[in-house]
C-alpha cells in the first residue's frame, strides 16, 4: 500500500472543499489514489457497489424523461452556467489534474480550458440543432427529418485526459437533451468528483434562474472496469462513449453491438508525421518535440512514428538529439518542468519492454531511461526516448502509451504515405511540407488514412471545434466539434400530408 503523502494529500482535500466536494467522498473509501508526482497517496475514494451503480443508472434515465422536454436553447443555458463555473474553478480543477495525472501546469489548466471551450460551443449548438427540409415527389405533402434526444448517455473515461473528455461528450449529452452516467478512470476519480461538484452548483444556479433541471442529470460511478460493465450492459443505456485503449474497445464494442446501442468508441493511436524536404525545420523540429515529448508521451495523440526524408535525416535527427537533451524532466508542479512523470510503474515497465523490444530489432535508442527526480522519488520519470529503426517492424506498429519517438528514413514519399497507413491504429498523422502536392496527397482520399490529418502541425492537441477521433483500431468514435452531436441524438424523417389525396410513393397504386 503506497504511503501517504502529507502536504500533497491536504492540498488535494483543501482543493476539494474549495470545489464544494464533500470530504467523505475522499478520505476513507477503499480506492486509493496515489499521485503520479511521488507516487504516494493522497485520497481514498469511496467505490460504488453494482446496485448503486444500477440505481445511479435508474435517477439518470428518470431525469432524462424530464430533461428531453426542456427546450434546447434553455438546456444551453445549463451548459452555459456550467461554463462559468469551470472558469471560476480553472486555477484549482487545473492543480488538481496536476496532482492527480501528473500533467504540468500549463497542461492541467489547459484541460480546463478546453472544457470551457467545449460548453462555449456546445451553448451555441443548442440553437443550432437543425434536421433538412427534404424535397418530397408528392405534392400537397412535406418531408422532413427532426432530431430528438437520445437517453442516458454512458461516459467511461480514460487517465490521461480525466476530465476534458468527459466534457467533449457531456456539454454536447446535456444540450442534446441526454442524462449522463460517467465512469472516470479508476486513476483519476479525484477530479472526477471536483467536475461533478462543479455540475451541481450550475444546476443550483439554473434552478434558482427558474429553469428545470431533474435531480441525475449526472450521475457519477467510481470503480474499476466491472462498473463500466454495468453501463455497457444495461439497456436504459442507448449510447456509450468509451475512451481508453483498444483492449478495451474489444471488449465493450461488442457487447454494445449485441444489444443495438450505439457505440464512440476512442481508442489507442499510434500517430506518425513525414519530414519532407521541403518542410520548414525549425517548425518542424519544434512541433514534434512538442507532439512526442509533451505529457510525457500520453496523449492518444501523441507522435510516436516519424519518417524523414533521406536528405535532411542527419541534421534533423541530430538537432532532435539535442532538443531532447535540453528539456526540463521532473516534478510537474515547478514552472521550468516540460516533462512530468509516468502515471505510474505498469507503464514505466511497458516503456521499458517496448524500448528492449526495439533494441532486438535492430533499434539505436537515446534515452529512455527512469531518471531520478529529488523529493519524488517514488514517481516514474522518464527521459524521452528517441529510437532510430531500420524499419517499420516489432514495437513500432504497436501503440506504447510513453514518450518513445521511432524515427525512420525514406526516399519517396509515396512510400512513406503508405507506412504512415500501415499499422492498425487510424488516429492522427502530419506532414510537414512546404510542396503542395505532398501536402494536398496526404489529406487527399488515397492519402493519410487517419480520422486527424495536419500540414505543418504536429499529431497532438486538438482544438475542439472539430470532430476527434481516428478509424481502424481506434474506434471509428467522433466526439467534440462539427455534427458530432447527432451521435448523441435519434433522427426521426417526418411527412405530413397536407392535402386531401393519398399519393403513394414511387407510383404504386393501391386503390381499394
Ligand atoms: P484503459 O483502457 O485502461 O481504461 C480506460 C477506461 O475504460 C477506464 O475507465 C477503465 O476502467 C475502463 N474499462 C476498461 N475495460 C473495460 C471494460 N471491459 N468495460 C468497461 N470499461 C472498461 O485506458 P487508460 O490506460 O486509462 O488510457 C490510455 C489509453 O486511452 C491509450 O490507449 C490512449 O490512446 C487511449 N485514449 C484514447 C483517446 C481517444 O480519443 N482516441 C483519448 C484518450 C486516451
């Protein structure tokens, strides 16, 4: 059992109490969360049993019945009120994803931010919940499709973003007219419970302003997989967003298939980016320190393949070299940190195999190393791995969630397009070209075959006002931005007749 550690763990209870969460949620339960930063603990979590998860599910559906009547634009205003909470929050929500997953400063407010952002968009949507007029071959009659809302709308969350992407899904759920039940990563239910603190006092606002706002407009569920289960199994849940890796996806997408409900699945990545010789260096050298060294390499976007054209290989692998030489390892709570730590030793111990796993096949690996960090010396900390391979094969096609960068030379660009296509993962992918036909071919249709395809970006960070998410092995699931919220809603095609015939469609006659 990890120890616990004093100032961090009465941070986090302070941080807590601020956010209006109650303190038996969080010290006493028998779900230890430890803190990546030093690796000991610093809450305890009380677990839900299998009935109250169940229960959780039966207050969620009850206030969907009631939540669907409320008018669009007014459960914008929810969402809205929600948004100004998670501001007025953004500094402690921010620490405490910091203390919880490890993200640096900088980082963990910027979670926040895109959960802002998120509830911003999702305001404006719920004025903008449009179906077609369609043209009808019938005269006197209108076809037409509207959009309802769906029911509870099942969240299960990943570590590494513990609390923006619960919100990708929810500020689109709520506004679409859904409940939600939301099961966070068993690593990271601390900010898990600040979010659902921050949800009640926006409905405590809403309700004071007038508005209708059902008691399990958000339930939350704490505990491992077996508590997902329940969600992916219950029938009162028509939708589930899953984020996680594809081991899981495995698992839950067909159990959600077998019984008709809809499935986001946003799996593993395992995202690439082609260095032409064209490409503007500078640019490109920073966007990919950014994209494979940034959160310590765990963002399902994070770069992990890197093909560089033959010509500039050389000089761009060693001025990488250096700029991995030069970044800031250690405790993510100081302000000069870039790089924090692991979450914790299974992924240090994944890292460390896969980096062996490279060597075997014929791999020259530069760091990669545990490095040891004063005062945290139970935390895994890493310095960034940068591996030249001689080809695409072994650990390379396989998405280690850590910051390895496999990095391999190619002469045609052709031949790296399809490299970047052929491992089954489909998340993001980048070029960095200043050649219109390479830049135009790679987001063409027999170009990048990812759900994400940048020019002169890196694979990593995504801004929410488009679609996320990735094809193939990652799930095929579209949250946050564009018309991902019909995902959250059914779609009824309506034709009224307005005239005093009864034209049949396609010709048919039938008079009787
Ligand atoms: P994980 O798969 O271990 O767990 C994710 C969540 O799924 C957790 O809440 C877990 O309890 C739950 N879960 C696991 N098995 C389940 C089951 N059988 N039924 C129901 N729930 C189950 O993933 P992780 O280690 O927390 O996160 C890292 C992974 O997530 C990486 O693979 C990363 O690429 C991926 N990820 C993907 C995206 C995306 O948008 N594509 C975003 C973030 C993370």
């Amino acid at each position: 059992m990890p120890a616990v550690h004093p100032t961090l763990a009465a941070e986090v209870r302070e941080l807590l109490g601020s956010l209006g969460v109650d303190a038996a949620l969080h010290t006493g339960g028998s779900l230890p969360v430890t803190s990546p930063i030093t690796g000991e603990e610093i809450g305890r979590v009380v677990e839900h049993e299998t009935e109250e998860a169940e229960a959780a599910i039966e207050r969620a559906h009850a206030a969907f019945k009631i939540w669907r009547t409320v008018p669009p634009p007014k459960r914008g205003e929810l969402v809205r009120l929600l948004g100004e909470e998670l501001r007025a929050a953004k500094p402690a929500l921010g620490r405490l994803v910091t203390l919880e997953v490890g993200k640096i400063a900088s980082e963990g407010q910027g979670e926040v931010q895109e959960m802002i952002d998120i509830c911003d968009f999702a305001v404006g949507l719920s004025r903008q919940l449009y179906g077609l007029t369609i043209a009808t071959e019938r005269p006197g009659h209108r076809m037409m499709e509207t959009w309802h809302p769906l029911g509870v709308t099942g969240i299960i969350s990943a570590f590494n973003f513990p609390v923006a992407v619960w919100s990708w899904n929810a500020a689109l759920a709520f506004v679409c007219g859904n409940s939600v039940v939301w099961k966070p990563s068993e690593k990271t239910p601390l900010t898990a419970l600040a979010v659902s603190a921050l949800v009640a006092r926006a409905v405590a606002r809403f309700r004071a302003g007038g508005g209708e706002a059902p008691d399990g407009l958000l339930e939350l569920v704490i505990g491992a997989r077996q508590i997902g289960e329940i969600l992916v199994s219950d029938e009162r849940v028509p939708v589930v967003s899953a984020t996680g890796s594809t081991a899981m996806g495995r698992v839950v997408g067909p159990k959600l298939a077998r019984r008709f409900a809809r499935a986001i699945l946003e799996l593993g990545g395992n995202n690439a980016a082609i260095v032409c010789p064209s490409a503007d260096f500078d640019l490109a050298l920073r966007a990919i320190a950014f994209s494979a060294i940034g959160t310590a390499g765990q963002r399902c976007t994070s770069l992990r393949r890197l093909f560089v054209h033959d010509s500039i290989y050389d000089t761009l692998v060693t001025r990488l070299r250096r700029a991995y030489g030069s970044v800031t390892i250690g405790d993510p709570s100081k302000p000069d940190t870039l790089v924090g730590p692991l979450i914790d030793k299974a992924a240090f111990d994944a890292m460390q195999r896969a980096l062996q796993a490279a060597r075997d096949a014929g791999g020259t690996v530069t760091g990669g190393g545990r490095v040891n960090v004063p005062g945290c010396e139970g935390g895994f900390y890493v310095a960034p791995a940068l591996v030249e391979m001689p080809s695409q094969a072994g650990p390379v096609v396989e998405e280690t969630f850590a910051p390895i960068l496999y990095v391999m030379r190619y002469t045609k660009f052709e031949v790296a397009l399809k490299l970047n296509n052929a491992v089954p993962q489909g998340l993001s992918s980048s070029v960095f070209t200043n050649d219109l036909s390479e830049a135009e071919l790679f987001v063409s249709a027999v170009g990048s075959d990812c759900g994400i395809a940048n020019v002169n970006i890196g694979p990593s960070g995504a801004e929410i006002g488009g679609a996320f998410g990735g094809e193939k092995e990652t799930g095929g699931g579209r949250e946050a931005g564009s018309d991902s919220w019909k995902a959250y809603m059914r779609r009824a095609t309506n034709t009224i007749n307005y005239s005093k015939s009864l034209p049949l469609a396609q010709g048919v006659r039938f008079d009787v």
